[in-house]
C-alpha cells in the first residue's frame, strides 16, 4: 500500500519559520519525483516546489527566495522549509509523489498551515 502522510504544519505568525515533512511508503521513493501543492479555501491547487529524482528543484514565483524543497531518500521522506511567511501562504499543504515513465503518482492527506497574527 502507499502512503504518504504530512507533518509540521501549524499556525505561525507573518515572517515566521516553518518546516514540512512528507514520509513516503510503499514506493521506491529515490526513482519518485516529489512535489509540494498547496490548495487556500476558494482557489485550486498550486505546485509549490518539486524536486526531481536528480535533485533538481523548481519553486513557484510566489515563493522563490523564501522556501526550499529538499529530500532525503535514506528516510523516504521530502522536506519543504517555508520561511518569510505570508498570510497568503496560508493553505491546506499536500505532498505529491510521481514517476514519469510509468505514470504513477500519489498524494497525501494535506497539512494545514496557517499564517496570521
């Protein structure tokens, strides 16, 4: 079975620090593509940042300069570190695995985070 279950989200206040984590199982996970989407009430689904099987990243403009996606493949799990936060960032966070060549691709159950002072 896969899952791929989120972690870390919270409340913070505006420029404040935030560190996901999504834990992978059931794929093997260093041959997956990792993304972070991000869904605000009223709005669709985002791509946040990806990060390739390589270690090839890609940011949306909306967030570049202010968050860092990374992955540790020993631990099956990708990381997206959030700082500078804005109340726009404020989101239902969700974790997306995918493998290209065989058309694979699974998502988590989101994390909420909220920005507000």
């Amino acid at each position: 079975q896969v899952q791929l279950v989120e972690s870390g989200g919270g409340l913070v206040q505006p420029g404040g620090s935030l560190r996901l984590s999504c834990v992978a199982s059931g794929i093997m996970f260093s041959i997956y593509g990792m993304g972070w989407y991000r869904q605000a009430p009223g709005k669709q689904r985002e791509l946040v940042a990806a990060i390739t099987s390589g270690g090839r990243t890609n940011y949306a403009d909306s967030v570049k300069g202010r968050f860092a996606i990374s992955r540790d493949n020993a631990k099956n799990t990708v990381y997206l570190q959030m700082g500078s936060l804005k109340p726009e960032d404020t989101a239902v966070y969700y974790c997306n695995a995918k493998r290209v060549a065989s058309g694979d691709g699974y998502w988590g159950p989101g994390t909420q985070v909220t920005v507000s002072s």
